[in-house]
C-alpha cells in the first residue's frame, strides 16, 4: 500500500505593496501620480524540517524580490488629471483590462451549453420516441417545444463562448483608449492620480503630522518606497507551510523533493 511520507515543508509567502507611480504626460507634460497596487508570491522549502526558519526567510525574500520587480515593471491606466491623455506605455494594459469578462463568461457558457444541449438531447429523443408509440398528444407538442428552444439556447450558449474570445482579442488589438471622450478620461484621471505639486503638498502635510521624512514617488517604484511608504510586513497577507511528502514504500525510497505535494 502506498502512503505519502513527509519529507519536508514548504512556506509560501505573499506579500502586497501599493506604490506611488510619477508620470509625465506625453501631451502637456504635467507631472502626475497614482498609486500602484501589485502583490507576488514567493517560496521556500525546508528538506526534512531541518530548516524550517530559513525556509520561512526565502519565501519571503523572494515574495519581496518579485513584488519589487512587478511593481517596477507594472503599470495601470491613469489618464492625465490635466488633459485626460492616456500615456503610451498603458495602452497594452488598457487593452488587457478591456472586456475581462469575456474570458470568464466563455469558460462558464462553454460547459453550461454542452450539458444543457445534452439534456435537450434526452428530452426530444424521449419525446419522438414515446409520440411515435403513443402518437402526438398536446403534452408532447409542448415537450418538443421545450427540447427544442433548450436545444437553441444551448447551441447559441457553446458558438458564443467560442466567437466572444476572438471577438475580444480582435477588438482589444484596436482598441486605443484615447479614443474615448476627453472629459471622461479626466474625470476618471481626476479620481485616480494627482498633479504632482498636488502629490508633494499633501505628503508634505502628512509628513509633517507625523515627524516623518518624505517619499518621492519614481517612475519605476523603489525599494526604499516599498519601505517608506507601505512596509511589506504590514502587508504580508500569508506564510503557509505545506508539508512536502513523497509517495512510497512505508520503508521510503531515498528520493527527496519532487513528490506530490499536499496540505497539511
Ligand atoms: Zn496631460
């Protein structure tokens, strides 16, 4: 019989950080902020138990490495506050964001209108073949009916979730968000970003309440940002071991990491 053996434990860290990001508006080159939010994962595994504590520290060194790395390379967006133009760098994330919920919608159709289709299957066979024996009645009219709008429905279901994932794509390589009205994209600029002036006079003022220094934003988002402005101990949401356990002889087989891996 084969029975999983623990052969050591696996942490997983996660940790969040928001970050302000500086843009200069490639129309009107005003100096505007938003605040950027990225979480990553990172993990760390202790063979054997024997370094639990260490294993800990890498989960979230690297959780830490690939968070500082996200948020240097991410973006989101934010039109300009002052003229509402979209910068160059966010349109491939604009795009990316456009009609989400395509994807999901076509991954709940797809299996909705296969078993809905098989189940209109079932009722028009057992109808036609019960109406056949007994001959038509009012009750299997309407049986009929009803097998066959499910039998529609279930076909528009299955040819939607696979026309609104091409749809998507081809819609989303056009799309330029710039194209929108111009005093939607500020006001929508307005709610997510300040001038920087603006930036720096309320950190000024929330420096000063506090007796604290100073964080300027960057474009890239910095160490010492993730550090001033949001600590990542505050928002290291979660730290879980897994035990690491193998699958074999009770007696073991000397292999080491690399079997399935299951929660405690
Ligand atoms: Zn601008």
């Amino acid at each position: 019989m084969l029975i999983p053996i623990p052969v050591g434990q696996k942490y997983t860290a996660t940790m969040s950080a928001t970050v302000p990001k500086l843009v200069k508006c490639e129309q009107c080159s005003t100096d505007y902020v938003y605040h950027l939010k990225r979480k990553a994962v990172g993990e760390g595994t202790s063979l054997l138990f024997l370094n639990n504590k260490g294993a800990k520290g890498s989960a979230q060194a690297e959780a830490r490495k690939r968070l500082l790395k996200v948020l240097a390379r991410s973006c989101e967006p934010v039109p300009c506050p002052a003229c509402g133009h979209v910068q160059e760098h966010m349109i491939p994330r604009a795009r990316q964001l456009r009609c989400r919920w395509v994807g999901k919608a076509a991954l709940y159709l797809f299996p909705s209108g296969c078993l809905l289709g098989l189940a209109a299957a079932g009722v028009l066979t057992l109808t036609m073949s019960n109406a056949g024996r007994e001959g038509w009645t009012a009750s299997y009219v309407i049986w009929m009916i009803i097998g066959a709008m499910a039998g529609l429905t279930a076909a528009a279901g299955v040819i939607a979730s696979l026309v609104l994932p091409v749809w998507r794509y081809f819609s989303c390589r056009r799309y330029d968000p710039n194209t929108e009205k111009v005093e939607v994209r500020k006001a929508r600029g307005q709610s997510l970003a300040v001038t920087k002036t603006e930036f720096d006079r309320r950190q000024v003022g929330q420096a000063s309440s506090q007796g604290s220094t100073v964080a300027q934003p960057t474009q890239n988002g910095s160490d010492r940002q993730l550090d001033t402005c949001v600590p990542p101990s505050r928002h290291a949401s979660s730290d879980r071991p897994r035990p690491i356990s193998q699958r074999g002889s009770s007696a073991g087989d000397g292999r080491a990491v690399g079997g399935s891996h299951r929660r405690p």
